[in-house]
C-alpha cells in the first residue's frame, strides 16, 4: 500500500509518500517526506502570518507533490490513496492542501482520506520505528498549539487524561523566548542557551501538581519569568543569567510534562508511552522521559524529530494504519479548524454562551438586537485552534 500524505495545518508545507512494509502488516517506513520551511518567512513577524502562510502553501504545494513522485519514480495512477489535514490547524492553511488533495484524487481516480493532524502526531512514534499500530498506550502530545495527554483503546477510541488549561507548552516556550529577547522560533533558542545554564538556579513554578490531577498550566510560568525579567532586565545583557533562566525555565516544563505523563500512564494501566509534538524535539525533555519511563517499567516509543514537527508522513501513516485495519474514513466535504480528536460532547459553554445571548440576568428575553446567540470561539472558524 503506497500512502501520499498532504500537510498545510499551519506554516509548513509538506508532501510524504509512505509505504507499507510488508505488505499487510500495518507497518509503515517513509519514502520521501518533502517539507517546505517558512521560518524565515515570519521571523521577522515574531510569530505565524496566517496569509503569508497560505500565499506559500500555494507557491509550494505543487511543486512537491511533484518532487515527491519524481523522486519515488511514481505516477499519480501508482498511488493507492491520497491524505489530507482536514483539521485543526488555520482556515485558510487548511484549505489549500484539502481542495488541492480532493483535486488530484479526482484525477488519478483515488480514494482520499481526512486525517485529524492531532491524530497524526497521536500515532506518529509508530512510523518512527516501523512497527504496527498496537493499542492501547498513553500518548503526549506537546505542540505550539497542544498539551494532551491521550489514553488511546482502539482506533477511534481515545479519552483525554489531561489538557492544558491556558499556554500550550511549545507556545510557553516561544513567548518566553521573545519576552528574553531570543529570536523565533523561541523553543530551540531556549534550549540551545539552556546547555549553558543551572537548571537550579532559579526556582520557577510548576503548576497543577497534585496527585491525580493531568491537566496542564503554563501561564503561570510565563508570567514568573516575565516578573524575573521586569526585576532583572540585566537578563537580556547577561549570558550567564540568560542561560540559568533559560535553563531553570526548561526544567520546570520538563518536569512536569514527564511527571504527568508517566503519572498518568501508571493509572491507566497502559503497557507503553507514545510523544510526539514539536516540544518533543528538545533533547532534555526525551532524555528525562527515557529515564523515568525506563524506571517505572514503561515502554517509551518517542517520534524522530524529523517527524515531531508538522509533516506529511504522519498523515500519510496514520491513514494507511487505518486503511490496514480495515477503517475506510472519507474527506469531509469542508475543512475542520477547530476539529476535536474527541467525541464530540455537549458543551455547556455553548449553551450558556448562546443563553446568554438571548437572555437578560432576569432570564427574561433581550429585546432588539441584542436578541442573538453569542458564538464561542470553537463556532469562529477562522480563528486559530487553542488547546
């Protein structure tokens, strides 16, 4: 089974041809995994242009896909089916990968498949180390966008264990970064001056360490380091001081994405520990995972970091897995930005939020034109998926 994957969820553009290997095992390796970078792109914006992002998935998109079959001496005609992100991720990103997979399935008569990009990412340590999909397992995921922790039962089948309630922990990383006057993107640069620090130095805090609890809080920590810097701008002059802040700062994110993690796993039960997510390519954050799954007895699958970040392999892979399993999804007929990796629940958000649109204090009904329902940021669809 031969798998093209489509990735535009944000700011990277990728194209992937996967294969199963052998045939019918539901073991996946990657043949080629093009991806497009747009760092230098936005650097000088701190941070993701939406429409700078999506002027470059359509200067880039094509020219992939057809580096990707050239290099695999492939025809469209050769491909068993085509995947796309179909959520979350930027409206306008998102889009541009999902007509132009729908387009190129229609002309090589394939079938094409929506892959959920947290989904991907979920499943992506299996890709890494060829095997096939097993179940069940824990898995971390930690992004710019993301903290969940997933007990994964089956395909399909997976009940959030904890989430993070304000920053994402990559987000964490790059605003702290910015507010130390660290380049972008922020997570690199943190670690690369942390090597040089004490990671003891400073005591920042680490929130929502009670037993049982997995869920998870970064601002916190932001606005320690933000208070340091305001009381210490020396900070951002003083290598030595930078690099213990830098330091003392990773290691408390360290700590408590292992602490929960494990934790979490030893509750569930669960025999193995899957992470992926771009703050997995930090080396401090693997090795400290390693360690403590190796002393719990744990088996840890970790994706390569080359597979951490956005990329189309994972969403190629997790397609074929599925396929393999005798799954057969189908593409939505619209993309998804703010796409859950749950069954979608009744929210009492929602409802409250479109009560008290309708509502007065008295619960009476408003009058005029404040008779409408309030949408809450999981109904815009243009806006950029949080946590």
């Amino acid at each position: 089974m031969v798998i093209l994957g489509i990735e535009t969820s944000c700011d990277e553009t990728s194209v992937a041809i996967v294969q199963e290997d052998p045939p019918y095992s539901g073991s996946f390796y990657v043949v080629v995994n093009h991806i497009a970078s747009q760092i230098a792109r936005h650097a000088p914006f701190g941070g993701v242009v939406p429409e700078v992002a999506t002027r470059e998935h359509l200067l880039n998109l094509p020219r992939l896909v057809h580096n990707a079959l050239q290099d695999c001496e492939l025809t469209p005609r050769l491909i068993d089916a085509v995947a796309v992100t179909e959520g979350p991720g930027l409206a306008a990103s998102l889009l541009i990968g999902h007509s132009y997979a729908r387009a190129f399935a229609i002309a090589a008569d394939k079938p094409v498949i929506g892959v959920n990009h947290l989904e991907a990412h979920l499943f992506s340590p299996f890709l890494t180390h060829r095997r096939p999909v097993a179940f069940p397992f824990l898995g971390l995921i930690a992004s710019g966008g993301h903290s969940i922790l997933v007990h994964v039962r089956s395909w399909d089948d997976y009940k959030r264990i904890g989430a993070t309630a304000d920053d994402a922990a990559g987000e964490c990383f790059d605003k702290v970064a910015k507010l130390l006057g660290l380049p972008y993107p922020g997570g690199p640069e943190v670690e690369k001056m942390a090597r040089h620090g004490n990671p003891t130095r400073y005591d920042f805090p680490r929130s929502f360490m009670q037993a049982g609890n997995y869920n998870f809080s970064f601002s916190g920590l932001k606005t320690a380091v933000r208070y340091f810097a305001e009381r210490h701008p020396e900070v951002l002059t003083d290598g030595n001081m930078l690099a213990d802040v830098c330091a003392s700062f990773q290691a408390a994110v360290v700590e408590v994405l292992v602490r929960k993690t494990v934790d979490a796993a030893l509750r569930t039960g669960v025999p193995r520990v899957l992470a992926a997510g771009g703050v997995l390519c930090n080396n401090v954050l693997r090795q400290a995972l390693a360690e403590e799954c190796r002393h719990q007895g744990l088996d840890l699958m970790l994706a390569d970091a080359s597979i951490c970040t956005d990329n189309a392999a994972m969403i190629a892979a997790v397609a074929g897995g599925k396929l393999a399993a005798g799954i057969h999804p189908r593409i939505r007929a619209d993309i998804d930005p703010n796409l859950s990796l749950f069954a979608r629940q009744p929210d009492r958000e929602e409802a409250d939020a479109f009560r008290a649109g309708r509502e007065g204090k008295d619960g009476k009904p408003r009058k005029g034109n404040e008779n409408r329902a309030v949408y809450t940021r999981r109904q815009r669809g243009a806006l950029h998926p949080g946590s």
